[in-house]
C-alpha cells in the first residue's frame, strides 16, 4: 500500500469534552475523501492535529510511514501536507494581491530579506498567474474583508495549494458559499487539484458535493470514525444515516421546532 | 526605489546645508528631534505588527549611557565608535529580552516592555558611580579628530544625527517594501495565516525588536553627545511614553512619519514651554487630540493627501 497519511487511535480532549477519540484514517496517493460529520463531531479537530495547530492527546500520525506528531504547522506544511480552513484564514485589511505576495515572499524565503522588495513585476506577475488559475483576478486589487464569501474561501485554497502539498486537506470548502455557486467553486479547486496530483481529504455537508467529487467517504460521529468506505456503500449505511446524514439531508422542519 | 533614495539623500544634504546657517537653537532642537526620529522608526517596524512597546526608553538610554561611559572608560571621544558601541550594546541586551516580549501581544507586550525600560531606570537612579538621578556629563564628540567650538558647536552632532537619519530612513523605507516588512502587516493581521504560510511569527518580532532597538540606542547615543549630559529620565516610562505620542503624531504609514512627528513635537513643546511654563503639557495634549480627531493616520497622512497619486 502507498499510505500517504495514517492516523492510529488518534484522540484528543478539551477537559472533559472529547473531540476526538480513537480516529483510524489512512488516506492513499491520489484519493479524493470526503469527510461527513454534524457539527461538534471532530473533523476540524482531526485537521488540526493532523497540521501540528493542536497536538494530540494519544494517537500516532505517520506520513508516509514517519511520525509526524509533535511537528508544528511550518514543519508539516514544509513537509507536504496543507490546509484550508472553515473559515479563511487571511489578512483582512490588505488586498488580495498583497496577500498572495506575502505568501510568495514567505514562501521563496527561508530567512526573509530586509531590503529587497517584494511587489517586483515578476512576483507581481506569479500572484497574476496564482489569481487566474483560481479565477478571482477580477479581485486583485480589492480589500479581503469586502470580498464575497467564495472568493475568500478560494484565495484561502490558492494560498493552501502554493506548496504544492502532497496532501491537500480541505476544511468545509463551500461553507458559506451560496448552493449554486458550490459546484463551481469545486470545479476550480479540483481542476487545481488534479494539476498537482496531489491527495484530497474535504469536510462538507452537501451530499451532492460529496457524490460528485469524492473517491470515498468518511463519515465521523461524536469523535469516531462511523463508516469509511465507498460514498455509495458509506451513505447507505444505516448507522451513518441514522446519524449522520439525517441531520443534514432530510430535515424534517416541523419535529426539529417541536423538539426545540 | 533609486528615486527614493535619491531624494532621501537629497534632503539629507539639504538639511545638512541649512544646518550651516541656522541659529545655535534650532541646529540644538533638530538634532534631539532627528535622534528620536530615529527611536520612533524603529518603534514604527514594531506598531505596524499591531504591536506598541511602551519601552523604548530603555535602548534610549541604554545608548546614551553607553557613550557616556564608554567616553569615559575609554578615554575616547570617536563618535563613529561610540555610537557602534551603542548599537552593539542594545542589541546584544534586546537579543536576551526579545526572547521573552516576542511571545506576548497588546498590553502584555506594552507593559513588559515598559517594566524592563524602568528597571534600568530604577538601577540607574541607585548607581552614584552614574551620578544616581542626577546623571552626568558626556565630553563632546570628535568626528576623525575634528571637535567644532564656539558658534559651530552643535553642528558635529547635528551633522551625525542627519547622517544617521538619511542612513536609516532609506533602511526603512527599503524594509517596509520587502518580505519582512510586509511580513509585519501580515502577523497584524492574522498570525495562524503566516504560521500556515511557513514563517514564524516569534522570529519575524524578533527580528523587528532587535531593529528598533539599535535604532532606539542609535538615537539615545547621539542625543548624549548633542545634549552633552545624560540621566536616567531617559529611561523613565513618560520618556518612552513620548515616543508613542510621536508615533501617533507623526504616523506609522510611512518612513518620513517619526521624523516629521518627531520635528513637530519638539517645536510644539518648545513654543508650548515658552507660552505657557505651567501647563504646556496640556497643549500638547490637545495638540494630539487634535491630530487624532483629524488626522487618525498621523501628519504624514496629510502629506500622502497631497501628493496623492505621485510614487514617494
Ligand atoms: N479549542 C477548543 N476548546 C474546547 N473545545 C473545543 C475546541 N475545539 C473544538 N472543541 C470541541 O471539540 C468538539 C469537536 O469540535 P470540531 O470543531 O472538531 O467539530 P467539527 O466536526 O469541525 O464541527 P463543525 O461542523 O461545527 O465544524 C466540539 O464539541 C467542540 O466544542
Ligand atoms: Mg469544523
């Protein structure tokens, strides 16, 4: 097997709230997982200490057969896996162009320079590139803060993708991203994606979303792994559904008030 | 960028031509304005990662101190020397401090800062060997063997205190324009950001500290051989205070900021003084309110207003 990730009883608390508990994931070259879960069920949580943001309580995390954990998020990130975040994680009073440039200029340094200057026509150039293949140049001179939700969440992606990691892990790409304008969004990181070769592990909600990209499915419950499997197989899975998805998929409006 | 440059060292020379004609006063006033022009750039690098130390007193005086005693100790009145002995020695101790201030924020990071700056001051004011509160006297400088008398007194460090100014303003200008520069804005503005980027947000403050500080000691060196005496009010928490009201004064958005800030203030306090003794410090508190009603991004901003659209 080529394991690119494993985790073994990864868990971790926050006093007496377990956010995670036992989390066997094994992610291989190539695949494109997607990850189910309600909300409190731990999939930020495994992100973060999969990136060195939280270190774990127990557990191990090997890339490619080493350990990672202990590792800071410089260190992981270097070493080839990278993130977006639920929520974008970017500098909010800079523009979109100032933002890519100061992730060029760290990026390109390992001891940034005091004198030369960062906005040269070349880098000014590559940040042009990085903004087309996500297709937000349009934005390139705009304040982060004012921008739509989508554009922000791509930037945060572009800006994930610029190590070229061998893992991509994807917090809720499309939260907060008007239903229509999902498929798009996906469309271009995937198109991105696909370009670097790299492994994909994505956190969503939308089912659709899930069945159009994903090559397998995780669904995590209360800290757990539920089900992992083919999207198929994993979402007829009556635990899963009982769970999982019936939190999501068919709301049912009139016993959600009743039981509020 | 060869522009800018250019005209830094432009009106470097220009001032330094008009320091040939101007009264004793005000070559004395400019020279103790330029010097803590100099602290405030280096406070600037500091502000614009969202972080104000309330400390720069403490490499102020730190320096000042330093060619005081190193002219003594050393029977020396190189400038030049004295001046280096004065950076190396603030950033050396700055090396040591940073390591601690760069893991804090906000007011834990203003007020550590400030606590270190009164310790100095409190060993200061309980060493008789400095003249304890009273400080004491530092000879004048010699620039390559040459000391200026009479009514040229004051130009020698005049003419240091522009050459420093030219020397670090096209530092700055240049370091806010490169990677660790806007690094500065970046951990302002979201430091998991930069973290998830690669960099460090401990070694980029880091980084910024030791700068302000050898700018701060480069400062407090050249008021000691202006001023020609030195006390431990340099490293009183007001003196750092002062500091941040010319930040605030001048504005952060630019390297000219501190200086023009730095300028005004020293002339706002010297007519203040003359117009009224008792209560001058409440002109400038006005004069600050003011400025912060009207001008939130400092004096500078109104230049930037101006000039609007022209590259400086
Ligand atoms: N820093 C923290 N401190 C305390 N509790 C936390 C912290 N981070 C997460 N938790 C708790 O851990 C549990 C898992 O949270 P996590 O954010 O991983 O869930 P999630 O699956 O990403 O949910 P969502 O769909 O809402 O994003 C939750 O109960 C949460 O309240
Ligand atoms: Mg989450």
């Amino acid at each position: 097997m080529n394991a690119l990730l494993e985790t073994r009883s990864l868990a971790r608390n926050f006093g007496a709230v377990t956010a995670a508990a036992d989390i066997d994931v094994t992610i291989n070259a190539g695949e494109i997982v997607g990850v189910i879960g309600s909300n409190g069920a731990g999939k930020t949580t495994f992100i973060n200490m999969v990136t060195g943001y939280l270190a774990p309580s127990s557990g191990e995390i090997l890339f490619k057969g080493k350990s990672i954990v202990g590792k800071n998020p410089r260190q992981v990130m270097r070493a080839g896996i990278c993130r977006s975040f639920q929520v974008a994680q970017l500098f909010p009073e800079l523009t979109v162009l100032d933002n890519v440039l100061i992730a060029y200029g760290i990026m390109k340094h390992k001891i940034l320079p005091l004198m030369s200057p960062l906005a040269t026509k070349a880098n000014i150039q590559q940040a042009e590139q990085l903004l087309e293949e996500y297709g937000i140049t349009s934005y390139m001179a705009e304040t982060v803060v004012t921008l739509p939700q989508g554009v922000r969440k791509l930037l945060d992606i572009a800006l994930a993708m610029l190590r070229k990691p061998e893992i991509l892990l994807l917090d809720e790409p499309t939260s907060g991203v008007a239903i229509d304008d999902k498929f798009e969004l996906m469309d271009t990181v995937m198109r991105a994606v696909r370009k670097s070769g790299a492994a994909v592990l994505f956190v969503e909600h939308d089912m659709e979303v899930i069945a159009r990209y994903s090559t397998r499915l995780i669904a995590f419950y209360d800290g757990r792994v539920l089900a992992d499997g083919a999207v198929s197989e994993v979402m007829g899975d009556e635990k899963v559904k009982e769970l999982v998805t019936g939190h999501h998929l068919d709301i049912d409006y009139e016993r959600e008030v009743e039981h509020a | 960028m060869k522009y800018a440059t250019t005209m830094i060292v432009g009106a470097g020379i220009a001032l330094l031509a008009a320091g040939l004609f101007m009264p004793g006063w005000l070559t004395f006033l400019l020279t103790l304005a330029f010097a803590k022009g100099l602290v405030v750039m280096g406070l600037l690098l500091l502000m614009r990662a969202g972080l104000v130390s309330f400390g720069q007193g403490l490499y102020y005086c730190l320096g000042a101190y330093c060619v005081g005693i190193a002219g003594d100790y050393f029977e020396t009145q190189n400038a030049l020397l004295l001046l280096l002995l004065a950076i190396v020695v603030c950033v050396a101790l700055a090396a040591v401090i940073g390591l601690l201030l760069c893991r804090y924020r906000d007011i834990f990071f203003a007020m550590f800062s400030m606590a270190f700056s009164m310790i100095l001051y409190g060993v200061l004011v309980k060493s008789s060997a400095f003249g304890s509160s009273d400080g004491f006297n530092v000879k004048p400088p010699l620039l390559f063997g040459w000391t200026p008398t009479g009514e040229s007194g004051p130009f020698l460090a005049y003419g240091l205190a522009v050459v420093a100014l030219v020397g670090v303003g096209i530092f700055v200008w240049r370091y806010l324009r490169s990677p660790m520069g806007y690094a500065g804005e970046a951990v302002r503005e979201n430091e998991i950001r930069v973290e998830y980027l690669g960099a460090s947000v401990r070694r980029i403050i880091y980084t910024k500290y030791l700068l302000a500080a050898a700018m701060a000691g480069l400062g407090g060196g050249i008021t000691a051989l202006a001023a020609g005496h030195i006390d431990p009010e340099m490293a009183y928490w007001t003196t750092s205070g002062e500091f941040v009201f010319i930040a605030l004064m001048g504005g952060v958005g630019h390297a000219a900021g501190p200086v023009i800030g730095a300028v005004l203030f020293e002339l706002l306090r010297t007519y203040a003084f003359q117009i009224s003794p008792y209560t001058w410090q409440m002109i400038l508190g006005i004069a600050l309110l003011v400025i912060i009603l009207y001008l939130p991004k400092g004096v500078w901003s109104l230049v930037e207003r101006v000039t609007k659209g022209k590259p400086l």
